[in-house]
C-alpha cells in the first residue's frame, strides 16, 4: 500500500461522474495521487448509485469486492447516491466500510479523510448532515468531466419535479442551479483543454435558473456559453423537461450553429392516463406543436426520449398507444427501461403489479419497432456528408485494415450511435465523412476530401 494514494470507483449516471471528477481533482490538489490497483491505494472510494435496483445491486456489489480484499491500514468510504439513501443499510451489508458520505457532500471528501486518518474508525464515520445542495464548485475543481475531445458540464443538480416513480428529490434534494461564473468558468477550461464538444447535463436542465429568479435560464445560459467558448464546435442539450422547452429556447437552439440541433425530451410515456400516474406532464398536444416547432426550425434535428413500460395501471391498450405514437412522431433515437418499483415514492402505494415477462416483452416490441425506424432513418443519411467527431481507431477482425471511430451530431456519447470509417484519422478531429452504409444504430462512411 502506498500511502497519499486513492482508488476510485464510479457508479452510475454523467452526473455522477462529474461529481467522482471533482473529488478526484480535490484529493490530487491536496498531494493524493489517483492508483488504478485498489490493493496499492490507502484510501478506496466508491461513488455509488442508488437510483433503481439494478443500481443498487451493482454498487453494493462493488463494495463488498472492495472490502473483502481490504488490508490493514486501507480505509473505504462510500459515497452518492445510495448512501445518502440507505446509509446505515449500507455499512450493515458491507462490513468493512469506514466512512460514509452524502450525495451532496462529495465536496467534503477531504475533511472525512482526515478526520479518518487522525481520529480513527472504530465505527464508521458518518457525513450525511443533509441533502442541502452546495451549488457553488469547490475551489480548485471543475464541474464536468472530459473524456477525449468531448466533456459533460454540470450546470445544476437535484430536482423539483413530482414523478411518482422516481426517488431522485429523495435522494438530491430539489433544484439547486450552479452560479453562472462557476459554470462559464468551468466552460473556458475545457475550451482551453482542447474540448470540442460539451454536453451539458443536469436532472432537468430546462430548469436552470428557476431558483436564481431567472425566466428562459437555459436559453440564457446558452448564449452566454457560445460568446465564453466560440472554439468549443458543439454544445448538446441532455434531459428537456416536457413543457419546458419555450419558443425563446428554440430560437436560441435554431440561431447559434454552436448549439447542436439535437434534444433529449424524456416523456416517459403517451398514454394521458399513465402519465398523470406517473405525475408527470400529460398534455400530448403540447408534444405534437413542441415537435413540430422544433423541426420546422431546426430541419436536421435529432429527437431523442426514454419511456418506461410496465408501470403500474399501464393495460394493453396503453401500451398501444405509446406504440402508436412513436410510429406517429418518428423518434431518432429511443430509450426504455422497465419499471422499477422504488420504495419511497409516491407511486409505492400501487405496487408492481405487471409482470416482469409482460414488462420484458413490451420492451422488446417498442425496441423492435423503434430499431426499424431508427434504420430508416439512418437509411436516409446514405450519400450525405455529415461532419463527424473522431474519437478513436481500430482495425477490423482478421485483416490489417485501420477504420476511425467516431460520431455525428445526431450522436450522444455512451448513448446513442457511431460512424465507423474507412482509414486512420487524428483523433479529436471533426471531419467530413460521406455515408456509404447504414445499420440500426450505426453508420458506415468515408472521409470527404472535397469538403
């Protein structure tokens, strides 16, 4: 074991990352080095998840691995989301823990570190105050995460929405906007690293703002954004609330070439009925004219949304519904997830009473016929050239052939598809590929020297 040293794991969402990001950063600026073996690391971190089961599961999972291989000398602290909501549950399965931090007390990763080091630990030492949100970065860190010539920007955290299904307030709190200097800050950083695209993310980043008295704050933040960072070619809006997308935010999308014609709207659902179970935004006419808006000003868009299947009170004919409207609205690109009963939330009450094969078989359908338009569409794009973002190289099984890896606009990282390319190209480069192939979810192309 080496001693200033850290191991850390993290679980989960962007979001999370950003914050492991900025711990990380908050250990190094203090004199820790990063160790990528746990058993040489004198202190291990895990920032967990604990927004549905399999999350949970996961995170449990990992630390109990850490903690069976822990030695003599070595410290485990737990940190995010699940121990923010099951703490005391979380040192009673995994013995072997030694501290405990909230969701939103990463930020004091050093003070339990040394509290840690100079008091002890006979018993885990606990750092759950409350889920207050310290909107505000630390001094000395950033909060995005880069990864290659792309970054996520955390511009707020927590969330004031009502969804019956989801335990996030719960865990976060409710929303708290980073101040606009830390975040234009943060943002003159990554252009200075080199990043060409940012994504920005939050719980529901169409409501940035909000609690700062600001009206359209995304929209704002946007053109602030684009005047801090010209060199920075993409900024991509992650996580639209529906009815939160405002005329004044259109325009602020279809006018800046900055600002990528692609929006990820989460509607969860089409039924009314369902929807107003879930407690979220029921007004399908309102997604049909916001569509539309969108298109109209921005042809090229890309569409993105995630829905949930198997939620309680959701009968056949819901779920026909839901698949009626992706047939109408022709989503770019889908997401869906399977209920997941949380306990803790108001939709509780009505239990988990769809099967798990009925859930698992209206997810293969919506992906199947979801899988055929996104083909359709990808179908539509042989023979135009589009503008891609290298990210990386390879050589195809079997033969001495280099292809680049890479994506478009249409393209969220870790979510959505790639372009594979014929030949070697510098990596962090944007360049112009004709599309010569199209696969469900991605393209084949060609470098355009002629453009």
């Amino acid at each position: 074991m080496k001693k200033k040293t850290f191991h850390l794991v993290s679980l989960g969402c962007a979001k999370n990352t950003v914050d492991s990001n900025s711990m990380a950063q908050m250990l190094q600026g203090d004199g820790f080095s990063a160790e990528e073996n746990p058993q040489q690391a004198e202190f291990l971190i895990v920032n967990t998840c604990g927004f549905i089961e399999p999350a949970r599961e996961e995170s449990y999972a990992v630390l109990k691995e850490l903690a069976s291989v822990k030695e003599k000398g070595q410290l485990l602290v737990a940190a995010g989301c699940l121990t923010q909501r099951y703490g005391e549950d979380v040192v009673q399965q995994v013995p072997g823990i030694d501290g405990v931090i909230g969701t939103r007390r990463w930020m004091d990763i050093l003070q339990v570190i040394k509290n840690l080091r100079e008091e002890g630990h006979p018993q885990p030492l606990y750092h759950l105050p409350d889920t207050k949100v310290v909107g505000r970065s630390p001094l000395g860190t950033v909060g995005a995460h880069i990864q290659g010539s792309s970054a996520y920007l955390k511009i707020a955290d927590g969330c004031r929405r009502p969804c019956a299904f989801c335990a996030i307030p719960k865990i976060k709190g409710t929303t708290i906007s980073r101040p606009l200097e830390d975040i234009l800050r943060d943002t003159r950083y990554l252009q200075n690293q080199g990043v060409r695209e940012i994504n920005l993310i939050a719980q529901d980043t169409t409501d940035y703002g909000h609690d700062l008295g600001q009206k359209d704050g995304l929209a704002g933040l946007l053109e602030e954004l684009t005047r801090t960072a010209p060199e920075v070619d993409w900024i991509r809006i992650l996580y639209a609330y529906p009815g939160y997308i405002t005329d004044r935010l259109i325009e602020v999308m279809a006018s800046n070439q900055q600002i990528l014609p692609y929006i990820d709207i989460p509607l969860q659902h089409a039924d009314p009925g369902v929807l107003k179970s879930m407690r979220r935004p029921a007004n399908m006419d309102w997604v049909y004219r916001t569509v539309e808006k969108l298109r109209k000003e921005m042809p090229g868009l890309a569409l993105r949304t995630t829905f949930i299947v198997g939620y309680p009170g959701e009968t056949e004919k819901a779920f026909e519904t839901l698949l009626d409207f992706i047939e109408e609205v022709q989503f770019d690109r889908v997401g869906v997830f399977e209920f997941s009963f949380e306990p803790g939330t108001t939709s509780e009450d009505l239990g988990d009473p769809v099967p798990t094969a009925v859930k698992t078989e209206r997810k293969e359908r919506l992906m199947l016929t979801q899988q055929r338009i996104s083909l359709q569409k990808n179908q539509a794009l042989v023979g135009k050239t589009l503008d891609v973002l290298i990210e990386g190289q390879g050589i195809v099984d079997g033969s001495t052939e280099v292809i680049s890896l890479g994506r478009t606009y249409r393209d969220a990282p870790e979510i959505d598809g790639m372009v594979i390319v014929e030949g070697e190209l510098p990596e962090g480069r944007i360049a112009p590929v004709r599309i010569t192939g199209a696969m469900t979810y991605d393209l084949t192309g060609v470098p355009d020297p002629g453009k």
